[in-house]
C-alpha cells in the first residue's frame, strides 16, 4: 500500500502527507492553538504546547506501582464551569472521547498522526501553504482531485474550459454533450437549419498509392489526394518491374533479353481495375517474337492467352484489353537463338487503370495489321425515306448491299418500261428531247471507230430479237453459226489462185502457213542427232532476263562483319568464289550484318581455304535490297574473289 496523495497528479501539484491502510488514504494534520485571529503551532517545545489544566482528586490521584508494573495516572480534567473536576472516561480502545461542545477545538504544537477525520469544513493551509479552490489561475496550492476509475461524475467547466491530465500513452475518453442532439451530434436525415457546430473529420493528403500502415489490420485514417478528394481506390497503377521469372511485377526497364528466351512477369490481382494497358519497345529493330497476355482464375494456371506472334517490338502498337480473370500477367517469347537476335534495351509496362477511358487512338491514315488493336462493332444501316421514315438497308443472299435505283439526280427513274425485258435493264428517254446528246469523258463516244480499248461495250440480253447495226451494216442472227465452242463454216465458193494453200504442203514448197506449234517429234539418238552448244560468257538469263555478270574481290580482316558487296535493288546470287585464310579462323557468309545466316560457320586453318566452281543456279543469295556480309571469327586477314548476279 502506498502512503501520500499526489494533488493535481502530473502536473507538479503539491504532496499530501496520508496513511494508506487499504480502504483509504487517512491525511496527516498539524494542529495550532491560540486566541482568535492568533496561531500557536502545537509542538514539544516550551510556549507552544497545549495548555492543560490537570487536578489531582481522591483516592485517583497520580499512584505509582513498583518498577515491575506499568505507572498508572488518572487524568481528571475541569468541567464547563471551571470547578468540578471529572475523570476522563477512555473507550473500549483507550482513547479519550473529546467533543467540542458545539464550539471548536484548538490543539497547540504537533499532531504526529491522525488515524480518522469524517469531515473537513475549511482547510485553509496544507503543509503551511495557503490551498486556492477555485479561484484564479491554477497555482502550485491548488487543490486536486482523483476521481476513482469505476465512478462518474458529472464535471462542469463554470463557462471556462476543462483541462484532462493523463500520463502519456494512457488513453482519455471524452463524450462530448449529453448524447441527445447537442455538441455537434444530429439524429440521421434531421435537417439542418445552418450554423451548427460539430466534430471536424480530418485526414491526410497522399500523392503515392502506397498505403502509410506497416501491416494488415492495422487502424488506417482517411487519406484524400491532391484535389482533396476522399481516395478510394487507386486511379491508375503502373505494374512493378519484374526478374523476368515470374517475381517482382509486369513491368520491365532496359534490360537485354536475349534471342531465344522468354521473359514471364508475375500474376497480379486486377479485379479492382477496369482496364489493363500494355506496352513494348526495344532498342533493336527488325526482331519479331510473340507477345503473350495472359488470365488466370486462380493465379497459377493460364486459362486465357492472347498470344500475337511474330511482332516487332519496336514498332507495335500498345494493347487495351478488360480483366476477364482475376489474374493477369504478361510474357514475351524473343525468335531467334544467336546473339544477333538480343533486343537490346527491352522495355515493357504494364498500367492498370481504376476506371474505364476511351479506347487507343489511332489516325485516319495509319496502316491496321493483324495486331493492331481495334472495336468489334456491328452496325445496322438505315436510311430515311421519301415519306418520312426509317427503313434498314437491305442484302442480298451472297451479303452484298442491295440497290434499287429509283431515282437519279433527284428525279424518278422509270424501269423496264415499253417492250418488256425481264433481264435488261431499259431506259427510257423523255419524249420532249429531240436531240440526245451523249459524253465520253468529255467528248463524243467512238461508235464503230477507233481502237477497240476505246470503243464503247454494248451488251445484249441473250433473249434479245432486236436487230444489230455496224457501221449502218445489218447483221442478222449469228446463233446458228455456232454449235458448242466452235464457229461452223461454209465454203461457197474456190479460193483464187495464187499462193494461197491449205491442206498438205510440200517440203520446202515457199509457202508460208504461219506460227506452227510442234506437239511431238520422233524419238532421237544423242550420237547422232546431237547438238552443239556455245557457254555464252557476257551474260546469264533469269527466266528470260539476262543478268550480266559482276565482279567482287574479297579482303576481310575484322573480327565479327565485313561487307563484301553493298546492297542494291535486288537480290545478290553468287556464281563462283575463291578464299584463302591467313591464320585460323571461322567464316560464315550472312545476308546483312549481323543478319540471316547464307552458310554455316566453316573452320579454317593457316593458308587454307576453298573454291566454289561456277553455278549457273547460285550457291546462295541475300534477300532483297540486302549486303552481302562476311562474319569472322577473330581479326584474321581473309582473301579472295567472287562472281554475282543481281536477281530481281
């Protein structure tokens, strides 16, 4: 149990002395005596001791036992009237009973302990100083009071303010007003008449996505971005970078991804967003892989891939696509295998956006491919009629857009009017236009003259029985000079003489009957029906372009490319060629630096080398408008010639 009371505890209040028996604190008083407006403080010293009258009376005056036994005094004392001396009477614990007599008793000197005071009336000093109740500011007198921690007390600030003192860290609750609808509390859907007062909710201001608690269940306030807006999901979040292998994010920044591999960011939650966008891009030109965008319903398994093969980072168009799984995470697939095939500064980013924009934009004259991005819309279309409603427009069973032509310029067209014709279309002229005139590109038509590209085209209906002019030359019906495929002729009368001839000719006869096909020739004997064949050395035919031979000389000396013919228009085919090595080292002939392989890496040896005779056919070619390069292994002079051809 711990003695003394602390007044106005944490503040530096005064001490008061008290004993602690386990029920309460019991205070320790001083006392003084005096007359009135005068103190004497009681204590063991001549003058300030509490003046006692004592009288010995009868047979119960002082009595002293031996030294064996304890010394007994009766101690008598004056009554009211100052002559009749009394014993005073003890209680059952042997303390002397004293009252005041409806006065007040004044003690001169020091009391050392006080075990019990019921009430006190008006404490005017403690430990010698004056107390201050409630008057003034608080002072180092001023009187503190502890309020037990299972009691309420109802605490009133006399139209000042009230000052709660707790240790630090100790929580201090508060209710404001007397829980009607006082001090800023409203009953839900009250209306309010203005000016009321109340709480104020604050909160605190975040840029960053990141979360100012440490841990999962943490107590978390409000946080409002920088337009003072409540947050309450992120607008858009870009994906963290990735390894590559599946940890870190779906991002990733300026690293080198070698040919042949594959680069896997990792599953991510995306069910809080409506729109993921996604972009790549490479240093590297001309590289293509398969971009993969994959779902999952269970972060693991792929349930759904997009995959778009054979892009090119560099130049392919960023991707929009709406979360359709709970997971999402992206992968690339470089082609290749050799390091020619790196991508050098491979970058790719993932954005997940909080709420749905608009799609990509894209400009009227960019080219679409199979990758690009586009909105799946079908459309209905339907115009307004002459009476004033709307119809669809119309197909026909092969899906093509039905037309009906009834009117032209804003003027009805009248069809198939006068001799009727089922499958011809008519036209018919006004009859108050005496002179029709007609235009073909801003002149007359060729009728029966000219070329026959410029001639005008008249097509007959085949149930036509009208009759067809030439040049004002009638031409009856010519349907009964065909049968089948083929034109029937009837010969009325001898050909002339001449030189004219039909049917069988005579060898070397001078008659001369035109282009002749040979289907067939008899069977011939190299020995003695063979031919004699000159190599023609200025030129080489392609089909039947004629290619003229040129010339290269090579001298190589770089480790990695060395260009042996510039590109051009057109392919280069090699005819012949001839290399020797200085030292050792390995050669392999390429279309393009660094580009695709035309042979393998052949080893060779110190002034070693090969020869590749003549081949009409080419012993290999460069793609179009493409060098031809020569890769080396180490910095080793390589020489040699070649022949070529430019192949369309």
């Amino acid at each position: 149990m711990a003695d003394n009371v602390v007044a106005n505890s944490g503040s530096g209040g005064a001490t008061f002395r008290t004993d602690d028996d386990g029920t309460a604190h019991w205070p320790y008083t001083k006392m003084a005596w005096g007359a009135d407006n005068t103190q004497t403080i009681l204590q063991d010293s001549g003058g300030s001791r509490l003046p006692v009258n004592v009288s010995a009376l009868g047979d119960s005056s002082m009595v002293a036992t031996d030294g064996s036994a304890a010394l007994t005094i009766g101690l008598h004392a004056l009554g009211t009237d100052g002559t009749n001396a009394q014993i005073l009477s003890t209680n059952t614990s042997g303390h002397v009973n004293i009252a005041d007599g409806g006065n007040s008793i004044t003690v001169d000197g020091t009391l050392t302990t006080v075990t019990t005071v019921s009430t006190v009336t008006n404490l005017a000093q403690l430990g010698g100083t004056a107390i201050s109740m409630n008057t003034g500011t608080r002072d180092a007198g001023t009187q503190r009071v502890t309020i037990a921690t299972d009691d309420v007390v109802p605490i009133s600030d006399n139209s000042g303010s009230i000052t709660v003192d707790a240790p630090l860290a100790t929580p201090v609750n508060v209710q404001i007003g007397d829980g009607t609808t006082s001090a800023g509390v409203y009953t839900e859907d009250a209306a309010g008449g203005g000016g009321e007062t109340g709480s104020f909710l604050i909160g605190r201001r975040q840029d960053s996505d990141t979360s100012p608690v440490s841990a999962d269940g943490d107590y978390h306030g409000l946080i409002f971005d920088e337009f003072g807006s409540v947050k309450v999901s992120p607008e858009n979040l870009i994906s963290a970078d990735g390894d590559g292998a599946g940890a870190g994010g779906n991002s990733n920044t300026a690293n080198t991804l070698a040919g042949g591999t594959t680069w896997t960011g990792l599953w991510e939650d995306v069910h809080r967003f409506a729109l993921i966008t996604v972009m790549i891009d490479t240093d590297t030109t001309s590289k293509t892989g398969t971009l993969k965008l994959q779902f999952s319903m269970d972060g693991s398994s792929v349930d759904r891939s997009i995959d778009l093969a054979s892009i090119d980072p560099a130049t392919e168009s960023p991707h929009t696509l709406c979360p359709v799984a709970q997971y999402f995470r992206v992968e690339y697939v470089a082609d290749g295998t050799s390091p020619a095939d790196d991508l050098t500064n491979f970058q790719l980013q993932t954005l997940y956006h909080g709420a749905k924009s608009k799609g990509l934009t894209s400009r009227v004259d960019q080219t679409i491919g199979d990758t690009t991005d586009v909105d799946n819309v079908r459309a209905v279309i339907a115009g307004k009629t002459g009476g004033g409603s709307y119809v669809n427009v119309g197909v026909t069973t092969g899906g093509g857009i039905k037309v009906d032509a009834e009117e032209l310029a804003g003027n009805p067209v009248s069809v198939n009017t006068g001799n009727a014709d089922t499958g011809t279309q008519r036209v018919v002229l006004a009859s108050d236009q005496p002179v029709v005139s007609t235009d073909w590109n801003g002149t007359a038509p060729p009728i029966g003259a000219g070329t026959e590209a410029a001639a005008l085209r008249v097509t007959v209906a085949t149930d036509s029985t009208g009759v067809l002019t030439v040049d004002g030359s009638e031409l009856t019906t010519i349907a009964g000079a065909v049968s089948g495929t083929e034109m029937q002729v009837d010969v009325v009368a001898p050909l002339p003489a001449g030189t004219n001839a039909i049917g069988k000719l005579a060898a070397n006869s001078g008659v001369d009957i035109g282009d002749v096909d040979v289907l067939s020739q008899p069977a011939r004997d190299r020995l003695t029906d063979n031919m004699g064949v000159a190599l023609q050395t200025d030129a080489i035919l392609s089909d039947t372009t004629s290619l003229t031979p040129q010339f290269a000389t090579i001298d190589a000396a770089s480790s990695g490319d060395n260009q042996l013919v510039a590109a051009g228009t057109n392919k280069i085919r090699v005819l012949a060629l001839m290399m020797v090595a200085a030292g050792d080292v390995n050669v392999r002939f390429e279309s393009g630096a660094g580009g695709t392989a035309l042979s393998g890496q052949m080893n060779l040896t110190t002034n070693s080398g090969f020869t590749l005779p003549f081949n009409p056919l080419g012993w290999f070619e460069t793609a179009s408008a493409t060098a031809l390069n020569l890769e080396l292994s180490a910095a080793t002079s390589v020489d040699g010639m070649l022949v070529y051809v430019d192949v369309a």
